[in-house]
C-alpha cells in the first residue's frame, strides 16, 4: 500500500511485497491524545508501583528522586525520541522501520539488529510478563469475591507471605491467570490499534489515575502521609551513593519503556503533524507522575501501621494485602489497588504485543489470525516461565554459562531480557540514530534548532550510551 507523504523518507515510501501496513494512511491514531495514553500505558507498569518508590526511598528520597528526573532528562527523553523517530521516519514495523532506515542513510547490515531485538524481546517478554500479571488477577479474584484477607486465628495465622508462596507453588492458578491475562491482551490487540489498544487506552489509564488519586487521597486523610512523603521526597544526600545513582539511572531507563518495540512500532503510527519532543515529554511526564503518586498512595499506609517497607513482588502481594487487613474499608481499597495495578499491567502487556502482530501484519496475515497465534506462542514460553516456580523449579535452562548457573526458566528470561537485551538495543538505538542518522533528517523530524539539536546528539552520541554500558555493567 503506497504510504502516506510525509517527513518520511524515499526509503519509507517502498510499496514492495512486505512493507508494513504499519505506516499506511489506513493505521493511524485517531487523536494525539490516544497515541499518548497508549504510550504512556507502555511505559506505566508494574516496575512504577513496586519498584520505584521503595528505591527511592531507601536511597535519599528527594536525592534520588532528582537525579531520576535528571536521568530521564538526559538518558530515557533523548532515546524515546530516537526510536519514535525511526517509528514514524521508517514507516512500518520495528524490523522494516529500520530496513528503510538504512537505505536512506546507507547504514550497514549490522544495524538491523535494532529490527530484530525490538521483534524478540516484546515477544519473549510479554510471555513471561503475562505470568507476572496473572499474580494480580488472582489477587484482584480474591479481593473482588471477599477472600482478600486471611483470618489471624487460622492455622496459617494470617501468613501473606505464605498465602504468596502457595500461590506460585499451584502450576494451575498459574497457567490458569496466566492464560486469563493473555487472553484479554489477545482481544484487544486483535481487533487493530484505534478500536483496540487507543479505545482500552482511553478507557483504563484515566481510571488508572483517578483510583491511584483516590488511594493518595486517602492516603492523605488516614495514613501517616507527612512519614511517606519523607521517605519519598525528603532529599538525604547522605543516603544516596554511587549504586543509588546507578539504580536512579536504570529506572528512568527500565521504567519508559524504551528499546522494547513498542514506541518504534508506535511511531509509525503517528502522524507528520505531532511533535516527536512534545509527545516525548508528555510520556515522560505521566510515567513518572504515577511512579510518585504511587509511593505517595502506599507508604503513609504501611507506616501509619507500623510495616516495614518492601519493593518487588513482596510489596504488592504480602505487605500491602496485610496492611489493607488492619484498615477499615480495606476490603474495597484493596480490591481498587489490585485493580489500578491490572490496569498498569494490562495497557503495557497490550503495547508489548502489538510490535510482533504488526510485524505479522505486514507479510500478508490478518490481524485477528497473528495476533492469536503470536499470543499463543507467548504464552506457552510464560507458561514454561510459570511451571518453574514448582513443578519445573530445578530446571536450570543455562545452567553451564557463567552467571546463569542458579537462574530457573522465569530468571533467565527476565535476566536475558531486562538486563542485558533491553539496555543493549536501547544503546544500539542511541548510536543509529546519534551518528548514521543525517543531521537534516533528525532537524526535520524535531523540529529543534540547532542549539537544542546539538544538545540532543551529544546526549544520543556520547552521554547515553556511556550510561547505558553502565547499567549493564552494573549487572
């Protein structure tokens, strides 16, 4: 199909067999604000509620809280220009988008690694993902059909910790969610990107925003608010070392959803119209702003009851359950958290699939086939990831490589994708469009002057990549 004419380039305007329907006038938002709250649902996930606010706590609050805001700055707005430039620029599916990019800069093969890691990791990744937001359906279950807490008298007295740990060791509840969460994402991102992933969009990420308001809200009336917002945002320079900044600068990479696919493929999407900065900046903002409202909702919570903090899993599925069990209402606050996180885990599992489905697309299936079969392939990886928490827990895939010597199915590939494959092709992303991308095609897709355009290459050139490589040797 002949593409529509834009900023794209000769190259992005290939009609031949296999272009990407990507970039044709037929896939397009329908409105700017749909492209944004469906970006921003990429990048607003599980990490936001149980990763970010506890490290920042537990790192000089306010101290690490700037040097976050510093880093995405620098690191993560810089870079998710990048790639919604080759998106839009390349007009078509991450590995076509890049294709085209390189005829029309003369970049050599090596650089379609970018296409190929921006396919397979969104396709692996929402496998083991699916597993992970399985978790939150059933506890969401649990909450909505009034099992959310567990009695103190009981022979369990009242374990959350252990309630979690049978959780994982029943191979069916997680095939079962797993599947649930897979088939949701299924149905919405069969039926295209407006009437699919821009409506849920529309629908979830503000009611995503009034819930977590509501939570901080109450947060604010009941909870011990002046102690959490201390622990958030107090700055305490003393707590904050070298490994702190290192894990600020890995948030605001990990958290914006960069080098995954998905805002490449979103990208092509977008119109010559919308600023790439602008819509850059809006992500930015929306992800960090439910990353704040989140710790915001949660610690005055956890200290008003005396609980010591966690992050990860531990956080959302014991500490915050028994803290809701010393609540009153706690039964309808954790049946709206559980659901608020669905929401988070939802619009990114959503974004994630729709990369490899447009791929599909694009070498001749329909949509609804590719995005049945792609997702049934990702679950079964998921439901490996999920079978090695018990029956498969002692299965060790690459147990002879140094440093995967103790890592079980769901490890190895959290491990491979998170740690070493995303920061890697966000790197590569840096370096294509910092150094092979001519400096007049950059200006036309900014739209900046030079000034800032200068500022923007040194950050894509040198600063990033030097960040990047030190997240990933931080391990």
């Amino acid at each position: 199909m002949t593409q529509t004419q834009g900023p794209a380039g000769p190259a992005a305007q290939t009609t031949a067999a296999g272009a990407n329907t990507a970039g044709s006038s037929a896939t397009r938002w329908s409105s700017h604000l749909g492209f944004v709250l469906t970006a921003a649902g990429a990048a607003v996930g599980l990490g936001n509620i149980w990763r970010f606010p506890y490290i920042a706590g537990e790192n000089g609050g306010g101290a690490f809280v700037l040097v976050y805001l510093a880093a995405v700055v620098a690191i993560g707005f810089p870079v998710m220009v990048a790639e919604l430039l080759m998106g839009r620029r390349g007009r078509g599916d991450a590995e076509t988008a890049v294709r085209h990019l390189r005829a029309e800069t003369g970049a050599g093969p090596f650089w379609q690694t970018i296409g190929v890691l921006s396919l397979l990791l969104p396709f692996v990744g929402i496998g083991y993902y699916s597993v992970v937001a399985g978790w939150v359906l059933d506890y969401l279950w649990l909450f909505l059909s009034g099992q959310g807490f567990l009695d103190p008298t009981a022979g369990g007295g009242g374990d959350y910790a252990a309630r979690f740990a049978e959780l994982q060791g029943s191979p069916w509840r997680l095939l079962f969610f797993h599947a649930l969460f897979m088939g949701g994402v299924i149905a919405i991102v069969a039926q295209g990107v407006r009437q699919g992933l821009e409506r849920a969009a529309k629908i979830m990420m503000p009611a995503l925003f009034v819930m977590l308001l509501g939570l901080v809200f109450y947060a604010a009336l009941k909870g011990d608010f002046g102690r959490g917002v201390a622990f958030l945002l107090a700055p305490d320079f003393a707590k904050l070392s070298w490994h702190g900044v290192l894990l600020a600068v890995g948030q605001a990479f990990f958290s914006l959803a960069i080098g995954i696919g998905a805002l490449m493929t979103f990208g092509a999407y977008l119109s010559e119209h919308d600023s790439l900065p602008r819509s850059a900046a809006q992500i930015c903002a929306t992800d960090t702003m439910v990353a704040l409202l989140a710790g915001l909702a949660i610690f005055p919570i956890v200290f008003s009851l005396g609980i010591d903090p966690a992050e990860g899993p531990g956080l959302i599925f014991v500490t915050l359950p028994a803290a809701f069990a010393q609540i009153p209402g706690g039964a309808v606050l954790g049946t709206i958290f559980f659901l608020l996180v669905f929401f988070a885990a939802f619009t990114t599992g959503i974004a994630t699939l729709e990369p490899v489905v447009a791929w599909a697309t694009g070498r001749g299936w329909a949509r609804p086939a590719a995005t049945l079969v792609i997702g049934l392939a990702a679950w079964i990886i998921g439901a490996a990831a999920a079978l090695s928490f018990n029956v498969w827990q002692d299965v060790r895939p690459l147990g002879l490589v140094p440093g995967f010597e103790d890592r079980g199915i769901f490890d190895t590939l959290d491990y491979s994708i998170a740690s070493l494959l995303l920061p890697v092709n966000g790197m590569l992303i840096a370096l294509f469009v910092g150094w092979m991308v001519p400096r007049a095609i950059q200006r036309s897709e900014t739209g900046w002057s030079e000034a800032l355009l200068g500022v923007w290459r040194f950050f894509l050139r040198v600063l990033a990549p030097l960040a990047i490589l030190a997240i990933l040797l931080a391990g």
